[in-house]
C-alpha cells in the first residue's frame, strides 16, 4: 500500500543541513532519515539515486475562489492545488477576504471554499475595514481558528483600502495576540490620482495600469508602513515586493535591527515589461496584476536581495482570471482583474533562476520556497523539513531532467500563462502530500477532500523579545531629561 513508502538514495536537503540518505514514511509521517534503511516488501520504494529530496514547497501568498474585482478566479482550492502539487509545492496559505468586513463570515466562507482541498492549507486574513466588532473579532480568529498574520491593504481606495489609523489600530491588535502584521504597499490616493490621469491622457489599454502606480508609490508606502510598524513596535510582513524602491526601504530597515520580512513573487522576481504591453490587448492584459511587472533591473535585484537575505522567502500571489475575464477591462484597464498565476511554475523557475544560475545553495533554495514560510508562521518544524516526526510532504527533483512551462501542458484552470514558452533544468518528477504520491510520472493523482487545515499558532520567533524592545522604549519615556510639561 502507499501509506509506507521509502525513498532510496537521494540527496536530502534540508534548510540546514544536506546529505546522501534514504527517508521512510508511514502513515503521513516521516519516520526515519538515515542511510540504509531496509523494510519489508508491502513498501513503495522510490529510487531517488542521483536526484534531491526536499520538503515540499509553501506558497505564501494565494488567492484561490476568490471574488475580486467583480469576478471570482478561475482557480479554486481543488484546481489550484492539484496545480501546486504538480509543480512541487505540497501547502499554501491563503487570504481570507471578510463578508462585508465580516470575519467570521469571512472564515466560513473560505472553511466551505476549501472542503474541496487536495493538500494541506492554511489561512491569512484580510482587513477591510474597522469597527469594535473587528478589533474582537481578530481576538477569536487567532485564539481559535488558528490564523496568526492580517493583511492590510494600503491600495485598492475604494474597496479594501484602509488608512494610516486603522493601520495603527491593526499593528497594536496584531501585537497583542502575537500575530503578524502583513501590508501590500502602494499609496492608494497617489495611485486613484495616476489612474486619472491615464485615462485624461487617452491611455486605456493594460499599459496605463502600469504606468498609474509607478515603483515611487510602493516605495512610499513601504516606507511608511515599516516606519509605522517601527512606531509601535511590531514585526512587519511587506508581502509582494515588485521594485527596487521597495526592496531597499526593506533593506535599510533590516539593517538598523528591524524586524521586517520581504516576500518578493515569481511574476515579479523573473519577469520585467519589455514588450509586455506591445502585441494586442489580451496577451498584454494576462499580465496585469499589483503592484505591476516593473521595467527590467527590478526582477535582476530582486534575485540579488534573495542571494544576500535582505528578502526571505519567495511567494506567488497565484490569482488565476482567464482571458474572458481580462477582458472585464478592454475599454479601460481599471476594470481589468489584477492577478496572475504562479502557484504551478515557483519551484520550477525558483529551482531554474535562481540554483541552476550559481546565485543560491541547495540549502537556501529549501529555505526559500519551504522552511523560512513555515518558521515564520509557525509551523516548523510540522512543516518545512525532512524530519523524523515531520509531515511526509516531500518532493523528488530531477537536476538533470527538463521542464517547459505552457498553458497547454499546465494543470491551473487558466487559458494563459504569464510564463509561456519558459524552459530549464530541473523537475519535480514526484510530490508527496501528506504520505501519498500525488504527482508521479506527469500524473496527478489527487483526491478532493484529502488536504487538511493547518492551525497556525501565534508568536513565532518573530516576537521574541518585543516586549523588552517596548519595555525599554517606554523606560525612556520617564527617563531624566527635561520636559517643557515636567515639573524640574
Ligand atoms: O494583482 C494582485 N496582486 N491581485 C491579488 C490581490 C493582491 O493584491 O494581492
Ligand atoms: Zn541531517
Ligand atoms: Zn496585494
Ligand atoms: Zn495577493
């Protein structure tokens, strides 16, 4: 039966450490790492000779039926999963949008959304607007429901955006439960106001988008989102960073010892827009996503933040509108649903980029894709390893095998690629979810259903020591100095 399985061998490779060994599974479980391990003949047994065993990617930035933009993707948990599963990537996390700011509602609707998962999820929450019942709301979601991060949108004026003191109010919230704030940073008034004048300028068509929300705008916003974060003291999570003035706001905050995590995305970290807006109106439209594909330079040091930590973890922002629904926008690029698909292609053209190009280890490749998303949201080391007492969620890849990337030849539910005709070195050539082969021989072998949820507990290492960070502040607050109010 395939609930024991035993992969001879390979090359395991952890975050922190690699070697030649066999790995044994039972039951879900990874039960033994170590060279030479006999079993008996009710086994499975995979030759992984010459080939590297890594734990399976985590995606941490999805969208899978999510409704956006007056449409739902075309991806839903079942389809963008049995996606992932074929490129290698075995859990994601995904953000809960609430029922008109409801998130409870919000949490339901997704728990029903995701009945239908074939691997193991879990949950980030959005937060569009503010009121008591929110505030408390956020209490019971990390308390019960096991979702430790909150994305707050500094874009999107009109719908999910929120502003500066909801932000506040957010990141005290976020700090008191131990969870992670998360922003997408771009200034929303700024980009409302360059949308205007695109359209006053005549330019309609997918370019506009671009040129409305320049990389100044996610700087800014990046900028102030980490100073604020640094204003009252808690970790920040920039999720999709698409450009250099981003990047370094990141870099600079590292640097003084502030607890900022960047999480650039495949679309972003590999793609630039030579060409993109040129041939016809929906080859260009695919594109289109938030923050937008930058000019060419931005994904090469996007690669370099990667390779020297000032980024740590590599996501997708995988949210899948056909051709059809890009085509909500043919009159004006306002209306074109912003999303593009990854889920599929990250290890694949992470692996092809980034290993195969010098830039990264072995090492670092697991810990981008896979053991850095589950340290950080707390779930390592369940998740992210290849462990005795670890989740068999287990990749087998190929060095010396080719992928081609095709919308014909992919698994999403999408008629497009954003990374069509990309090919190279490396290939996932077996997934282990949960203990089951899922992925073998360019088969899927899935089951809806199958995936479960994964709790994610509050107060990761992230926090340790915030407390005495704040309790030093305030110390300095009574400090001697004088005052102009203080009685000398
Ligand atoms: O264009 C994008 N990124 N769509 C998904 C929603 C978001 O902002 O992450
Ligand atoms: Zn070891
Ligand atoms: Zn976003
Ligand atoms: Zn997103």
């Amino acid at each position: 039966s395939s609930s024991k399985i035993l992969i001879k061998g390979g090359t395991v490779v952890n975050a922190h450490h690699q070697e030649i060994a066999d790995v044994y599974v039972e039951n879900g479980i990874i039960v033994a790492v170590k060279p030479n391990i006999k079993v008996g003949d009710d086994v499975t047994v995979l030759d992984a000779t010459g080939k590297y065993v890594m734990p399976g990617g985590i995606d941490p930035h999805t969208h899978l039926a999510m409704e956006f933009m007056g449409t739902e993707t075309i991806d839903d948990f079942f389809s963008g999963q049995a996606a992932a599963l074929a490129g290698g990537t075995t859990m994601h996390i995904d953000f809960v949008i609430p029922v008109n700011g409801s998130l409870s509602a919000g949490f339901k609707a997704y728990e029903r959304k995701a009945e239908s998962s074939c691997m193991d999820y879990g949950f980030h929450m959005a937060i569009t607007k503010w009121d008591e019942v929110v505030a408390e709301e956020m209490e019971i979601m990390v308390k019960e429901k096991g979702i430790n991060s909150f994305k707050f949108f500094m874009a999107y004026k009109g719908s999910l955006m929120i502003n500066d003191e909801l932000l506040l109010e957010g990141f005290k919230r976020c700090k008191s439960f131990g969870a992670l704030a998360m922003v997408h940073a771009e200034n929303g008034d700024a980009v409302f106001e360059g949308q205007k004048r695109m359209i006053e300028l005549g330019i309609t068509g997918p370019e506009g988008h671009a040129l409305s929300r320049p990389p100044m705008l996610e700087g800014e916003a990046t900028s102030r989102a980490i100073r604020l974060a640094s204003f009252v003291n808690v970790p920040l999570y920039v999720v999709h960073v698409m450009s250099i003035d981003a990047m370094e706001e990141i870099a600079k905050a590292r640097k003084s010892g502030q607890r900022v995590i960047g999480e650039p995305v495949v679309s972003g970290l590999i793609l630039d827009d030579s060409g993109l807006w040129a041939p016809d109106f929906v080859t260009a439209a695919k594109y289109v996503m938030s923050p937008p594909i930058r000019a060419s330079g931005h994904n090469k040091a996007l690669q370099a933040a990667l390779s020297s930590g000032v980024l740590q973890l590599v996501g997708t922002d995988h949210c899948a509108f056909t051709s059809t629904q890009k085509s909500f926008g043919i009159d004006d690029f306002r209306k074109i649903p912003n999303g593009v698909n990854g889920i599929e292609e990250r290890m694949h053209l992470v692996w092809h980029t980034m290993v195969e190009s010098g830039k990264i280890s072995l090492t670092d490749y697991v810990r981008l894709t896979s053991t850095e998303c589950a340290r950080i949201f707390n779930i390592y080391p369940r998740k992210g390893a290849i462990l005795a007492g670890s989740d068999a969620d287990i990749i087998i890849l190929n060095p010396n095998s080719s992928f081609e990337i095709t919308a014909r030849s992919h698994h999403s539910r999408l008629d497009t690629n954003v990374f069509e005709g990309m090919k190279g070195k490396g290939k996932v050539e077996v997934t282990i979810a949960g203990g089951r082969i899922v992925w073998e021989n360019d088969q899927l072998k899935v089951v809806p259903g199958s995936g479960k949820y994964i709790e994610m507990p509050p107060f990761s290492y992230l926090f340790d020591g915030i407390e005495k960070a704040e309790a030093k502040y305030l110390s300095s607050l009574h400090a001697p100095v004088k005052r102009f109010n203080s009685a000398t």
